[in-house]
C-alpha cells in the first residue's frame, strides 16, 4: 500500500503543481479573496475589522497586510468583459508597506488557511503565492492517493482518476479551499466503503472543517456510503472514525456560532429584481449548462472555456463506468446513485433560488462535487461488475483505455488555459510564448501535467482485475 501511495500521490501532485505553476495571481475563482485570507489567518487576524473596496470595486471585508499581497489590479485579466486580457495587464508591486486587503472569504474557517498560508505569511507576494499553491496542491494529493491506495482493483481507481477532472486539479493547484474539500469527499467516500476508519476520520475531519457546506457533504456521504455497502451504523463508533469526525463537527458548529456571515450578503453592486420563475427560466437555459461545464473544466471566472468535445468525452468515460453498475447492481445501488446526482442537482438549484435574489448568480457546479463524487465511486461496489468486465477481452480492455484517454485532456486543459493568459482568449491553442509567460517557463507545467496524467493511467493499467469483495453485513471494527 505504501508503494501504491506513494506514486499515486506522485502522479496527483503533479496535476495540482502543473497548475499551480501555470497560472497567474488569480488566475482561477476567487483565487485574490482565499490568499489574503490565508495571509490573514497567519497574522491572527481570524475575523475582519475593516471594510474596503475590492480591484473590480465591490465593497466587502478587509483585513491589514502589505500591498504586494495582489496587484492594484487583480481582476485585469477577466472583468473588461468581453475583452478579456492576457495576464501581462497585471502589475505586481513589492511594496510591503501595510493597508487595507479585502476579502471576501474574511469570515471563512480558518483550518484551510492555516495548512496553506505560512508560504504567504513569510514572503507575500508572487513567490509565496506559489510556494502555498505547492502546498495546497500536496495536501489535495495526499487525499486522493490514500484513496487511490486503498481502492481494492481497476474500477475502483478508475473511478478515482475519473473524479479527479480537469477542475479538480486546477482548484487543487490554487489557493482555494474547494479543492480539498473535494479531495476530503472522496477519500470519505472510498475509506468508508472499503472499511479504513482511520481515513474515512481524516477525511470526515477535514470535510467537516473546510467550507460551509462540508458538514452537509460528511453527513450525504457517510450515509451513502454505509447505506450502499449495507454496513451497520455501529461501525462508525470506532474510535479512528468517531473522534477526528466528532472533533470536526464540533469545530464547524463553533465556527458557525462565532463567524456569522450576514454582512457579506450584501452585494456591493445593486442586484436586478428577479423572480422564482425568472431565476428557474436562467438555470434551464444557461446555469446548468454552465455548471456541468464546470465541474470538468471551465476555468478562470468562468470566460475560459474548452472544447465540448472534451467535456462530452469526460462524461461519456463517466457513464461508461456508471450505467453498467446501475444494470448489475442492486436496488440499494441504485438508490444511493440517484442520491448522489439528484442531491447535487437539487442543492444547486435550491442556492440558486436563495442566493440569486440576494447577490446575483451564486451557485457553482463545483460546489457540489463533494457529493457528486459519489456518483462514481459507488458505481464498482455493484455486485459482479468486475467477473462481468473480465468476462470479454474488450471490456476488460476498456478500464485502462479509458484512463489513458484522460491523459491528453488533462494537458489539452491545461494548455488552453495557459494559451489564454499567455496570448488571449481568442487566441489558437499554443501554451509557448506570448505576452506573459508563466515564472518557470511554459514548458515545466506542461510536463508535470503530462507525467502526473500518464502515472495515473499507469496505476490503474497494473492494478488488479479481480471482483470486488462483497462488503457484508456483519458488523466489524476492523480497520
């Protein structure tokens, strides 16, 4: 297990520091709000005690810190909407003299913070910046390795490399907690299925700590878990389990108690009167498009976009893993499956209709990948999927076929990104030259994509075909 861990974490490390390599000062979303407040969170400041004007002039929470934290002008690259620039507009200072740094994540857990923050508390600015995306990006590897180790055959890894899409990596790779939140799910998800209560407590700990919604994610997915695998609740008393997930739940409630949020509800631009119906007319005709988009790869503030193609292949490979376990498998499956999807449907739709009113357009499809995750990762529990797979040559050849085709999307993804801020949005994919070019070269991201993305498939190529154990009923303690 240590071997498999140690080039799982390897290959996800990779992915997360291609990204974390390639992109410029808040090259993704949100990326100016979640660095200072991790600079916050190192200097004590856990709460606000200010209010000042944001680079695309919102009013919202500030913190004290020095100006070469962010440029004068963060939001450059994206808010001329629709001329979008290349990051050459953005102009950084190493001015460390102090003033007023907004943030909109001012109230936000600080457990995120404080695991990613010291490279920006000893040198904030561009270099510190990417020394704590390294570090953001390590944590998130950690996460998805154990859960790659742990995983027992082909499907179940594949299901992890499945899950690990484009997006992933790039919030993984940024400073923003979402992506470890995501990365906490699944190794939530997959601990508990395969009965390592040691990690399922890491995971849940983690979940509960890092974001708002962690605590409805940990509950949705332990639930899931322990309902699909039919394992007796009793089991979540084992103490590897119980006391990290105890202590996070706690934590979230303390937190909830003494960070209320309701001032950062107020937008800083007045918000068009909408209605229910209005609101619902949008999500059918464009927010769902665009939250489905997202969750495989729609990058920046939401203008850098790839091919459909891409995005239809990744979801192609998912339901290629999906549909047949749905056929196998048991009504207990099927059920937790549907849970799965239709959950995160529904809470999206459900922050849509509560946040639109209040701040406009609100929810976002990775918000909700903590529990679509599960969509994936309980698809290889169905009975006699592997025997079924092993049965014809072809499919059996279908597992690693179809990791190694996530190799060339993770690149492709991440040289259009690159392509957009090296040239402009508008420009043909070519991620060498133009008028910025990434601190390390265009090249180095490029290769640590392309080495992280073939590792994967390499594990999951050499991992075994034998069927899943059929997790029993009886009640165990085992870790």
């Amino acid at each position: 297990m240590r071997r498999a861990f140690l080039v799982a974490f390897a290959a996800f490390f990779l992915l997360g520091a291609a990204w974390a390599l390639a992109l410029p000062v808040n090259g993704t979303y949100d990326e100016k709000q979640h660095l200072v407040r991790a600079y916050a969170v190192w200097t004590g400041q856990w709460l606000p005690h200010e209010r000042a004007t944001d680079a695309s002039g919102i009013d919202t929470s500030a913190f004290t810190g020095p100006r070469s934290l962010l440029p004068d002008n963060a939001d450059c690259t994206w808010i001329d909407k629709p001329d979008y620039h290349p990051a050459s507009c953005l102009v950084a200072t190493g001015d460390r003299a102090d003033t007023l740094v907004p943030s909109a994540a001012a109230r936000y857990s600080p457990v995120y913070y404080a695991l990613v923050g010291l490279p920006l508390r000893i040198s904030p600015d561009g270099t510190g910046l990417i020394w704590a995306r390294l570090l953001s990006a390590a944590l998130a590897a950690a996460l998805l390795a154990a859960a790659m180790a742990i995983a027992p055959g082909r499907l179940e890894r594949l299901a992890v490399v499945l899950v690990a899409t484009p997006m992933l990596a790039n919030l993984a790779g940024s400073i923003n907690p979402n992506g470890l939140e995501i990365a906490a799910a699944v190794l939530l998800f997959v601990a508990l299925l395969h009965r390592r209560f040691a990690l399922a407590g890491a995971g849940a700990l983690l979940l509960f700590t890092v974001r708002d919604l962690g605590p409805f994610f940990a509950l949705a997915a332990i639930v899931l878990a322990l309902f699909v695998s039919r394992q007796h609740p009793r089991v979540l008393l084992h103490r590897a389990f119980a006391v990290p997930a105890a202590l996070g739940a706690a934590f979230a409630v303390f937190w909830a108690a003494v960070a209320s949020r309701g001032s950062d509800l107020v937008p800083g631009r007045p918000v068009p009167p909408t209605s229910t119906g209005a609101i619902l007319s949008d999500i059918a005709h464009g927010r769902a498009e665009f939250w489905a988009r997202q969750i495989v790869g729609q990058f920046n503030y939401g203008e850098t976009t790839i091919s459909i193609a891409v995005i239809g292949l990744w979801y192609l490979l998912c339901a290629a893993l999906v549909l047949p376990a749905l056929v196998l498998g048991d009504r207990r499956l099927r059920l937790g499956v549907g849970a799965a999807f239709l959950g995160s449907a529904a809470l999206l739709v459900a922050l849509e209709l509560y946040f639109a009113p209040k701040v406009g357009h609100f929810a976002h499809g990775r918000y909700v990948m903590p529990l679509g995750v599960g969509v994936i990762l309980l698809a290889p529990l169905a009975l006699g999927y592997s025997a079924w797979l092993s049965a014809s040559p072809w499919r059996e050849r279908a597992v690693p076929v179809a990791a190694a085709l996530t190799v060339p999307m993770q690149l492709y993804a991440l040289a259009r990104v690159m392509t957009r801020f090296e040239r402009g949005i508008s420009a043909g994919l070519n991620p060498f030259g133009g008028a910025w070019t990434p601190p390390l070269g265009s090249l180095v991201p490029l290769l640590c994509a392309l080495v992280g993305a073939a590792l994967l498939g390499v594990i999951v190529t050499r991992s075994s075909v034998r069927p899943t154990p059929v997790l029993s009923t009886a009640n165990t303690f085992s870790n």
